[in-house]
C-alpha cells in the first residue's frame, strides 16, 4: 500500500512537471528567424566607443528596408561600443546585439532630431512644442525584433536629467526606443541603461512582446519609467528585471482633451514576473488614461525599496476609463505605500482641459498580496461625482514597519468588496465571503 502510493506520487509529480508549462503571453508574436544577415561592420561600423556611426547604422537599415530579402534581414551588432545618433528601425530585421555590444547615445543633444508632438498629448509631455526623436525609433512598421545576448542600449541619459534639473531643457526628452503605429515587435534578451526619458514606449501599436530584458537606470534619475504600453493593445511584459527612478511599468492612452479626442485606449496588457524597484510605482496604471485602459493583468510581480506598490492613477479633466484590471500575487518588500488608486494625480496639458471630464474606474480586483516593511498600506480615493465601482480586494496582507501588525487602509467614495484584508477602516466596501460582487468585473 505505502509503495503504491509512493510510486503513485511518484508518478503523479513527474507527470505535472512534464505536463506544466510556464505560463507566457509571448506567442501573440511568432520569433522571427532571418537568412539574410549583414553586421554593422559591413557598413563601416567601429566599436571603439569614440567613432560616430550614425551613417553605418543608418545605411545598415536603408540596405534592409530596399534590398526587401525574403524573410527579412538580421543587422548583427559585434562586442563593441557603438556610439551613434538616433536611428530609425524599418519592417521585417532583426537588430542583434552580441554578448559585449554596445549600442551608445551620442551626447550631442543640439543635434538631436525634433519630432512631431503625439497627437493624444497635443504637445510634449514635458514642454509644448515638439519633442526629441527616441534614440531608436520605429514608425508605421512591423516585424521588428530587437533581441541577441544581452547586449545594451544605453541612452547616457546624464546629460538630458542634468538640463531637466537645471530647467534647460527646450523639448521633451527623448525615450530610449518607441515604436509608434507599429505592430508584431519582440524585444528581449537586451539590458536597456540610463535612458534619458522613459525607456520603451509602445504607442498605437499591437502586439508587441518585451520580455528576459533587463532596465537600468539611477533611482534619483528623472522620468526614468521602464515600459510605458501606450493606447496600445496586446503588449505582453514577462521575465524581465527593471529598477529604474520612477514607475516599472505604466499603462497609459493619451492626455486630457487630446487623448480624449484620439480616443485609441490600451487594452490587453499583460505584465507577468516583473521584478524591480524605484521610488515610485511598481505596477502603474496612468495618469494619462484619457484614451481608457482596459483588460489589464499583473502577477507574480516582486517589488522592493519601492515608493508605491501598485498605482492606479487618474485626475479630474482625465475622462476614458480604467477598468477590468487584476493585478495578484505581488510581494513587497521596503515600500511607503502599498497600494494606492486615486483620483487626484497628476498634471495638465494646458489649461483648456474639461474640469467636467471624469475618469470611469471600475472593476479593480486586487488579490494575493503580501507586503513587508510597508510604512502605509493602501488609499483609494474615488471622486465624489465619480465614485469608484467594483473594487476588490481579496487576501491581501500588508505588514508594518515594525512587526506584523498591519498599518491601516484608507478609502472614499468607493464601493465593492473586501475579504480578508485587514485593517481596513473602509465601511463601503463590503465583506463579501465568496467575493461575488468582484467577479462582475473581471
Ligand atoms: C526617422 O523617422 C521620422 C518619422 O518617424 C522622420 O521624421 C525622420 O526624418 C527619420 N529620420 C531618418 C534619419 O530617416
Ligand atoms: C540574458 O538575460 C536574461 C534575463 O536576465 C536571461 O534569462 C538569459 O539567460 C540571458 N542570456 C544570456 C545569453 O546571457
Ligand atoms: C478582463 O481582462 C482579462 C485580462 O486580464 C481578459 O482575459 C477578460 O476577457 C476581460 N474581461 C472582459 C469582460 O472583457
């Protein structure tokens, strides 16, 4: 009987390791093998980290996008500091850095590309007017890999904080890597350093895949964020390492009036097995959410030495929505404030905003969660004349500074379910047993 049962367990354990597969969102775009492979060098590339190879890079890509191979064209980067000015992508290559490449940001900034402001945001985020080109930049293309063996991209993003700290700027920094309009984009296995704004900005795109990457960049380094998914649809995040000086990744769709007016929402999002940590949020939502942000999953995200654990954040002028949204099993660990949804975030374009516009949230489910050293742990603060609907809060456990015993939650002009979450002083949400007031939502 005892061996039966020990083979059968035996038997019971290897037949769910062979049978489990790690879950993955990365199938929604194929990995791409290219024939055709050129290398920076065949364009006169020179890794010495002190020749300019703007002209090699931009050639490597002009030879990509007109010679048109069958089945696209790998443009192979060799161990070597590539330093050179911004550069756009094209359709169907592969950008391959090798063990040891580096592709590096001159620090020229006069020279530095201007382009058209996004329509969604009506002017720079920063500044009005236009704003800098992203360092590597894609427009209206598809079939893009950036991948290899760990190779970096680094924006040497110094000189950009610096003129930010010193109020020089005359744009908007530029974002390490955008893609605008663009769709089926893998990015992966590729350590991204010192951007001078955020870091990866999917914007108007779908399907596009990031993930086993790397994202560095100083904690006191400004606007620093690690994947910001942009009125974009089927972004899939996983297996990647950010610590960064402001949010690990932020869900957004447009700015106020503009981003009311685009109208094109993110949806689809799925941020699995992040780890990192920054002075602000781990997993953020907004603020500009002005397009609507929909169908978002976070899990099994760890976060330390972080301001906010998970953000949720909108404003009054914001309008779109914010809804089915799950985000489970996150440990933290050293965060100021665990959770925090509001309604009170953020900036303005310009002053022509509609003070009538109120974001919708709703249906917010928030399970599994367990924090340590957290100094608060949750406020959710609706708006009064647009109440938060649908929020759920399920086993979450929130530890204080000084033993076990949990700080208190926070809350108004909310309504929906809580269940085993403690101490929650917070009489609008209701102590639903099976929770069925959440699965409504998601
Ligand atoms: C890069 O693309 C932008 C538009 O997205 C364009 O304005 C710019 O001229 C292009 N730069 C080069 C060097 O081709
Ligand atoms: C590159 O980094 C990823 C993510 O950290 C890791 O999973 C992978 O094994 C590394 N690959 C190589 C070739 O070093
Ligand atoms: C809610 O979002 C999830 C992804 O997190 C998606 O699978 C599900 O279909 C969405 N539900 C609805 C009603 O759209």
């Amino acid at each position: 009987m005892g061996y039966l049962w020990f083979s059968l367990s035996i038997f019971l354990c290897l037949s769910y390791f062979s049978v489990a597969e790690v879950v993955t969102c990365s199938g929604i775009v194929p990995m791409r093998y290219r024939n055709d492979k050129i290398s920076i060098t065949d364009f006169g590339g020179v890794g010495d980290g002190v020749t300019l190879n703007t002209k090699a890079f931009r050639e490597a890509i002009y030879r990509i996008e007109h010679l048109k191979r069958r089945g696209g064209t790998l443009l192979y980067i060799p161990p070597g500091v590539y330093l050179t000015e911004s550069f756009n992508l094209t359709s169907h290559m592969t950008l391959y850095l090798a063990k040891g490449a580096v592709i590096k940001a001159t620090q020229d900034t006069r020279n530095w590309p201007l382009i058209a402001p996004l329509p969604s945001y009506g002017r720079g985020r920063e500044l009005p007017g236009g704003r800098y080109s992203s360092f590597i930049h894609g427009d209206g293309i598809h079939d893009v890999v950036i991948t290899g063996e760990n190779g970096t991209i680094d924006g040497q993003g110094g000189v950009w904080w610096n003129m930010w700290r010193q109020r020089t700027l005359q744009f908007t920094r530029p974002n390490l890597i955008e893609f605008m309009n663009s769709k089926n984009i893998i990015i992966s296995n590729v350590i991204f350093q010192n951007s001078p704004f955020w870091n990866i900005h999917p914007v108007y795109c779908s399907n596009v895949v990031v993930r086993y990457v790397t994202i560095l960049a100083p904690y006191d380094s400004p606007n620093t964020d690690g994947v910001d998914p942009d009125s974009s649809s089927n972004v899939c995040i996983e297996d990647s390492y950010i610590s960064t000086g402001d949010d690990l990744v932020a869900v957004k769709s447009g700015w106020d009036e503009y981003g009311i007016a685009y109208g094109r929402p993110s949806s689809g999002i799925t941020i699995r097995r992040v780890r990192g940590s920054s002075p602000f949020a781990g997993i953020a939502i907004g603020s500009e959410t002005s397009g609507g942000v929909e169908n978002v999953l976070a899990e099994h995200i760890n976060l330390y030495n972080m301001g906010v654990g998970i953000h949720i954040k909108t404003n009054i002028g914001r309008g779109g929505f914010i809804r089915n949204i799950t985000v489970s099993d996150v440990y933290m660990e050293e965060v100021r404030r665990g959770i925090k949804i509001a309604g009170d975030v953020g900036d303005h374009p310009d002053d022509k905003y509609n003070q009538n516009a109120l974001p919708v949230v709703k249906g917010i489910t928030l399970k599994d969660i367990w924090g340590v050293q957290v100094q608060q742990a949750g406020v959710i603060l609706g708006l009064k004349n647009s109440p938060f609907t649908g929020i759920c809060l399920s086993n979450i456990n929130l530890h204080g500074m000084t033993g076990s015993r949990s700080p208190p939650w926070k809350c108004s002009d909310i309504s929906g379910a809580a269940h085993l979450v403690s101490p929650l002083q917070c009489s609008e949400l209701s102590g639903a047993q099976q929770a069925s007031t959440c699965s409504n939502y998601s």
